[in-house]
C-alpha cells in the first residue's frame, strides 16, 4: 500500500543526492550490494550499521522519478575477494620495509575497495503534479550499472525518518521524541536530526521499543501514553492498558521521580490495578463462589507450579463446565439428557464451593446481608435415608451442605439407593469420577472411612488471598473503564508471576472477545456489550 509523503520543502528528489558512497553491483526486490571505497566512507562520515541509503535511477529523464531506499546490513564479499585475501596474507609475509617498498598506490587504492549488504525497505516515486509517495516493496529493478547510492543528510534524512509524520499539522499532535543516531560510538561526528512521532500513529496498530538500559525506553512510552490521552474526546474515548511488570509507571520512584504516569495525569483518568492489596489500587480478585471458571482455573494454575500427590492431580483435571444447553427444538429424551448433566454438574459445583468453604474462603453475604446458601437438587431416597437426613433442595448453609457429602462419602455403601444406582442406570455410578475427587478434598479421607489423613482442601488455603466477596468483575470493570476513555495500569511488579501472568491472559481474552463481540453486532468500538 502506497503512503502519500507530505515533505513540504523536504524533497528527497532535490536534497538526497549529496553524499555519493558507491554503485550497486547487485540488486533485487529485497538485497542491494554496493561497491564502496575507504576514501567514499570517510567523505560521507562512516556508514554505520542500520543507516538509510537511497538507490537513484540514473536514466529516469526526470520523467519517472524513483528512490530506493535501502538499509545498511554488513559486508558482503566482493567476486574477487578471495584474490583479495590471498594477496594480503603474502604481503603481510613480506620482511619489514618501508610502506613505499612495500605496496604500490594502484595495489593499495584496489584494495581500499569494500562491499556493503542492504536490504531493500521500499521506494519513492514522484508524480507530474511533484506530490511524492513511498510504497513498502519495488516493482521493478533495472541493472545495476543504471543506480547511483547516496547517504542522505539534513532535511532529506529527516523526511525520512519521519515519514508519515512530517506534516506538522495540530491533528496529528507531532512530537520530537529524539534524534537518529546510528551507533554509539562517536569516531565521527554523525549528522543528527530530528526524530517526529504522531500519537496518530499508534492507534490500531502494533508498535515495539528497543533500546539499551537507562536510554530512554520507559519515558518514550510514557510519553505516547499522554499522547494519544490527547486525543480523546467523548465522541471517541480511547482507553489505554498497561501491564507493569516492573511497577515504574504505577508507582512512585526516586529513579523516576514524579514521571510515574498516574502522577502526570489527572488521577481521574488513571484506574490502578494489583495482584495485592495497595492503597488507591483496585485488586485484581476473582469471587471464586461466583466466578466457577475462573477461581478453579487461579488454583490449577497455583497447584501446578509444585509436585502433588495422585488426588491432587486428579483434582485439579477435574471439568467444572455446565453442560450446554440444547438450543431449538429438542426431543424429550435430549432435554431429559440435559437435565440429568445439569444436576451432576450442580453437585460437583456444589462441593467444590464446599472446599472453599472448609479451606477458609470467606462467604459472599446475600442482598439482606447474610451468608449465601447452597442449594442443589438430590433425589428424595438420598436426603430421607437416616445416614443423610438433609435436603439441600431449598437451600441449606454450607455446614449442612459439608455434612451432607460427608455422609454420603462416608456411608455410601449403607444408603440402598447409592449402592443401588449403577443396577438401575447402565452401571452409571451416582458419585461419578469428578465428585468422588472433590468429595476425597471436602473429607481429607478416602471413600467409606473416617481416617482424615490426607490434607486435601488444605492445598487451597494458600490461594486464600486471591478471593473476593464483591460481585463486582474486575474484567467488566476494565472493559467500562477503557470505553470510558480511561488509562488502565496493571501492577504486576509484586506477587507470584505464574499468577500475574494468567491475570494478564485473562484480562486479555476478555477485550478481545468483548470486541470482536461488538464487532459481529456491528456496534461502536466504544459500545459496552457485557
């Protein structure tokens, strides 16, 4: 795709044939090599690494105006560089002598000769109207016997580096954020100029920062933060995150001082995020009552960082997905399917939050302000049978609910319509795989005894710091946040990395789905579909 390319007086055509370097003896849609003598890199300042060279077609009439713009990449060998070597070595053979007795000027000017490797990043192109455009590729070379290599210098590097960018209007928030330096070294005085970024320029597409330690990487992303917040309007909020893995832009630093992006901005525009509690950040919590999914996949993720025994492995592979359900019309015998799924997917979820419970997780309170209860649908023989005496069909507290698995667990074999099941349902087990390991966590002991010798929902009390009451969803919260127009920072610089690094994940599928979401209804990017 072609860029139309304001340079105002930056013309490339008329200002980049300054500094001639070399000729090309090689040249294709990709790879340039170019012949270039000692005497042409000392002239133009050296030719470090990365820097910008143009190709100029030498029979273009001024008719068809074109520039290929190439980057320095290394040396290639010349076609008679072997000659070259051997040549060398016997010279250096040679007893000491003077330098005239030693080499004769024509030898020593054929050797001064190097050949330089480019790789080819696009092309300009000038129209009848003199409007200049740069296209990503080339689309088509001649011999390389008909181009001229030039470094360009001043105002026709600028126009660049700064392509795109070199029209310096209000809308697009121009800002100089440096100036080009190809190397560190300073064995020439190298031309520097002036390097422009629009905040534009970043929105909807992928950027990178490189750079060495203490040259500047962290303040250049603060300031494209502030900005692209510049551009915000309340027509069209753009909402920005950052993940902070090293806390420097969400908190105060003696290094930084007073640069931390919550504290140039209006705190009203930044929201803060942690793994642990901070004063003025929100915690990234999931309800791990409410939140099935989401909570047991925190402890998958935590368990599976150290050894475990044979239940623990079993436990943390169990499914606690509800089965889903049917959509048009269904037979009786699917919908009856369904609803058998359903129930058993009740009872494992009804004993895993029993585990939470036991391992200390405190209870979400109900609109009235009372500890939620539980409630699962069993069958009448179950909650009847004198080793049960429980229902759980309406609603009882999570102590009842723990003495109801246990008893069943405990005393499986005395309740005839447990014992009895897989005779009367295709030798389906009424305690299926997925409950029995959750019931052997909620009891600490195996199936029909009392021996509590294993530790169980124990494993879970170390995640107990990773649960919230509140109803409220941290990943909504960010997705409002951002169609608000807000700055999200994520502190990640504190806490267990195997945790932070599946919040991140987390809060990552959940924008995305949500704008692909509102991309399939057709909606504004800013619409909030929860």
């Amino acid at each position: 795709m072609k860029e139309k390319f304001e340079l105002n007086k930056n013309d490339i055509f008329a200002l980049g044939k300054e500094e001639m370097v070399g000729k090309p003896f090689y040249l294709d849609y990709s790879k340039a090599c170019i012949l270039i003598g000692d005497e042409s890199k000392a002239k133009v300042h050296g030719i470090p690494k990365g820097t910008f060279l143009l190709a100029y077609y030498d029979n273009d009439n001024g008719e068809n105006p074109e520039a290929i713009l190439l980057r320095a990449m290394g040396q290639v060998h010349l076609p008679n560089q072997e000659e070259i070597f051997s040549t060398l070595i016997e010279y250096y053979k040679e007893p000491n002598t003077s330098e005239k007795e030693k080499m004769d000027p024509l030898t020593r000017y054929a050797f001064s000769f190097s050949g330089l490797e480019c790789n080819v990043l696009g092309s300009f192109h000038k129209t009848e109207n003199g409007d200049v455009y740069f296209g990503s590729d080339i689309d088509n070379f001649y011999s390389p016997s008909n181009y001229t290599i030039y470094k360009p210098k001043d105002k026709a590097l600028e126009a660049i580096v700064n392509l795109g960018v070199c029209e310096k209007s209000e809308k697009r928030h121009p800002v100089s954020i440096g100036k080009v330096k190809y190397s560190s070294s300073c064995g020439f005085k190298h031309n520097k100029v002036n390097v422009y970024v629009s905040s534009e320029d970043f929105i909807g597409k992928r950027t990178a920062i490189f750079g060495m330690t203490r040259t500047g990487k962290s303040n250049t992303l603060k300031k494209i933060i502030q900005l692209t917040d510049k551009l915000n309007t309340p027509k069209n909020p753009i909402g920005q995150i950052v993940f902070d893995i090293n806390g420097e832009y969400a908190n105060s630093n003696q290094q930084d001082e007073g640069t931390a992006i919550y504290e140039i901005l209006n705190p009203e525009k930044v929201v803060r995020y942690s793994v642990l509690d901070k004063p003025n950040f929100k915690t990234l919590r999931a309800n791990f009552y409410h939140d099935i999914n989401e909570g047991f996949n925190i402890i998958k993720t935590k368990l599976g960082q150290t050894s475990r025994s044979g239940y623990m492995e079993d436990f943390v592979s169990i499914e606690l997905h509800p089965p889903k359900k049917p959509k048009g019309e269904i037979s009786q015998e699917e919908k009856d399917s369904y609803f058998s799924k359903m129930r058993r997917y009740k009872r494992k979820e009804a004993a895993y939050q029993c585990c939470l419970y036991k391992a200390g997780f405190e209870l979400p309170k109900d609109k009235y302000g009372n500890p939620e209860k539980i409630r699962f649908t069993v069958s009448s023989h179950i909650s009847n049978d004198p080793n049960v005496g429980i229902d759980p069909t309406e609603g009882i507290s999570y102590e009842d609910a723990i003495e109801f698995f246990t008893s069943i667990w405990q005393h499986h074999d005395e309740i005839p319509y447990l014992r009895d099941y897989p005779l009367k349902h295709e030798n389906r087990t009424w305690i299926d795989k997925d409950l029995e390991n959750l019931l052997i966590m909620l009891t600490r002991c195996k199936k029909n005894s009392t021996n509590e010798n294993l530790r169980g929902y124990k494993n879970l009390e170390v995640l107990n710091n990773h649960h919230t009451t509140t109803t409220d969803n941290y990943k909504k919260e960010i997705i409002n946040f951002l169609r608000e127009g807000k700055i999200i920072i994520v502190d990640l610089s504190q806490g267990e990395r195997e945790i932070q690094n599946d919040y991140s994940k987390r809060i990552c599928e959940h924008i995305f789905k949500n704008s692909i979401k509102n991309f399939i209804k057709n909606k504004e990017y800013n619409t909030i579909l929860l």
